[in-house]
C-alpha cells in the first residue's frame, strides 16, 4: 500500500479549496483518505494555508510521499521533509 500527501478538492464551481488530505494512492482524488492535516484556499486574498507540521511530519516519516503541489505547499509551512 503506497500511501501519498494529496490534495482533495472542494468547494463550489469555480471556487475551489483543497483539504490536504493523507490517503492511498489508488483512491479517488475526493474519495476516501486516511486522515486530514490541513487545508490550502488559493482563493483568498492573501492565499490561506493552514498544516498540522506535526502530523506531516509524522506520516513523512512514516514513509508517506507528497505530491509536487503539497510539496511545494508544506516547503511554504516549513515542514521537513
């Protein structure tokens, strides 16, 4: 089981914001996940980002890979990974 750090849309038309959700990598991009730590809205003025450093830290460690865009998201957020 690949388990990755994705990004689950939500929201409206036209209106999206994304929870960053744990998750296997054969579900559904808004399907079922394993647990959520944080969420990003691109919408808002400025841009709001909000991550649980601890718990992705944790599934980092645990072997738990993140996508480009939550990459580049949790860099923002100063998580190690």
């Amino acid at each position: 089981m690949s388990v990755r750090i994705r990004l689950k849309r939500m929201g409206g038309k036209k209106k999206p914001f994304y929870r960053i959700v744990v998750a296997d990598s054969r579900s559904p991009r808004d399907g079922r996940f394993i647990e959520e730590i944080g969420y990003y809205n691109p919408t808002t003025q400025p841009t709001t980002l909000k991550v649980n450093t601890e718990k992705a830290n944790e599934w980092i460690s645990r072997g738990a890979l993140p996508t480009d865009t939550v990459k580049a998201l949790l860099k923002k957020s100063q998580v190690e990974g």
